[in-house]
C-alpha cells in the first residue's frame, strides 16, 4: 500500500445550469510534503464546510483501482484528483477498506470515517450529470479520514496499517447499506 499523488485546492466559482456554483473539487497533485491536519490538508479548502470537511471529513482518499475502472468504463484517462480526493492510494480499494481502520501515511496518523457521497459538483467535474448515481453504483466511491497524529505525508510514503475491528463493515457494504444496493 502506497500513496501515490497528494492533491489540494482552493474553491472556485464555476457555471452549473445557468448558475455560478463555488466548489473545491478541482484539485491539483503537489510535488511536496503536506501537513494533513485535523481539519485537513494544508493548502486545501473546502467550499461548503456544511456538507465537506470539518474533523470526520478532514481528508478524502480514492484508490487507483478507481482509475483503471473508469478508464475502462469511460474511455478516458484522468488526471489524479479528478475525482475530488486529497489523496490517490494504491492497494486500498472500498472492498477491503473498514471503517474505523487506522493508517500511517508519513508521520500521520489517520482513520477511516465514512466513504463519500458524492453530490451535483461531481457531475459538473465529470461533465455527466448522472455520474454521481453511476459512481455510487459502481461502489469505487472512496473514503474520507479523520486525522488523528497530525504530521507530514507525501507521494511515495507507504501506507501501514496500524489497527482494524474485523467486525467493522468495509466502505463498499456501507456504501450498499446506505443506498439500499
């Protein structure tokens, strides 16, 4: 397990329907060490704190598995952070994952919270308003992490596990429970 690209952004307004919308889902890979704090990454900024961010959703991963499934289902390669997440893993597919699992990634320390429900800015990402139905069905939906050691972490840093509840549901049976697949 690995992390392979780190990514933030700042929030920008953007036209959606005939509106201007503020997101912080157009993320670009960093080619330093970042701080992932208790409220996220340094140098990331979420737009609407009401439904991202705060501690339960300080930092968003997506595996590179992901990747290659909409490569192959869309044609199309991607660059990392299309998908919105701070952070592109490898060998941490929603499968596999539990909530609650613990992870060092550099010097942090960090927890699986919750995996992500995507909402209408992923489809103004994507360019496909029905992407976000799609990709909750696909259940490659990735997860989002609370930061409990804050440090640095970088591209490159293997990932270590440091606890799991065996009993714990993987992000992907949480995924289904909720959305009733």
């Amino acid at each position: 397990m690995r992390l392979v690209s780190v990514q933030t952004g700042r929030p920008r307004e953007v036209e959606f329907r005939g509106r201007r919308v503020r997101t912080g889902i157009y993320k670009e890979p960093v080619l330093f060490r970042v701080r992932a704090a208790r409220l996220g990454l340094d140098g990331d900024v979420q737009a609407d704190r009401r439904v991202h961010g705060g501690p339960e959703m300080a930092v968003y991963a997506y595996d590179l598995s992901g990747y290659a499934h909409w490569r192959h289902e869309l044609g199309e390669d991607f660059p990392f952070g299309q998908f919105g997440e701070n952070l592109t893993v490898e060998g941490l597919p929603e499968t596999e994952v539990r909530i609650d699992d613990v992870y060092r990634i550099g010097d942090a320390v960090l927890q699986v919270s919750q995996p992500r429900s995507p909402c209408f800015k992923l489809a103004l990402r994507m360019g496909r308003p029905s992407f976000p139905t799609t990709f909750v069905e696909s259940g490659r939906t990735g997860f989002y992490l609370r930061v409990l050691e804050e440090g640095d972490l970088g591209a490159g840093d293997p990932i270590t596990r440091v606890s799991r509840d065996p009993g714990a549901f993987t992000v992907d049976e949480t995924v289904r429970r909720i959305y009733g697949m």
